[in-house]
C-alpha cells in the first residue's frame, strides 16, 4: 500500500543511521549497498513504487509510524 501524502524527507534521519549501523554491524546489507542518500535508501531496498514510499518504508523508517497503522493492518 502506498502513502502519496509521505514523502522520504518526512522520514527520520536518526532512524536511517540507526538502520544503517545495525546492517551494518550484522553484515546483512554492505557498508556500499547502504551508504547512499536517505532519499535513495528506501528505493534500493524495494520499499517505494512508483516514486512513492510504501506503508512498509513509513513503518520502518518514520519516527510516529504508529499514526500510520490502521485497523488490523500493523
């Protein structure tokens, strides 16, 4: 599902750096693969369609993401 209304720059830049030192740390992902712009991020890791972040990306990376959770879809 997307959210037009959410855009990457209303996401939060501290929970980017934690993500990407965590993957880091755990060697999930490469130092290279996440060391990009937080505006590239969620693209390269398939959480955008269309130019538009996906209630996954929102949920993973905003810092109020419980305000995007409706019903029985969180």
């Amino acid at each position: 599902m997307l959210l037009p209304d959410t855009a990457v720059n209303d996401l939060d830049d501290g929970i980017f750096k934690y993500f990407r030192q965590k993957e880091i740390e755990s060697k999930r992902l490469s130092e290279d693969f996440v060391s990009c712009k937080n505006e590239q991020l969620p693209n390269k890791l398939k959480l955008t369609k269309g130019g538009k972040i996906t209630r996954v990306g929102v949920l993973l990376f905003h810092d109020s993401s419980e305000n995007f959770c409706t019903g029985g879809l969180c």
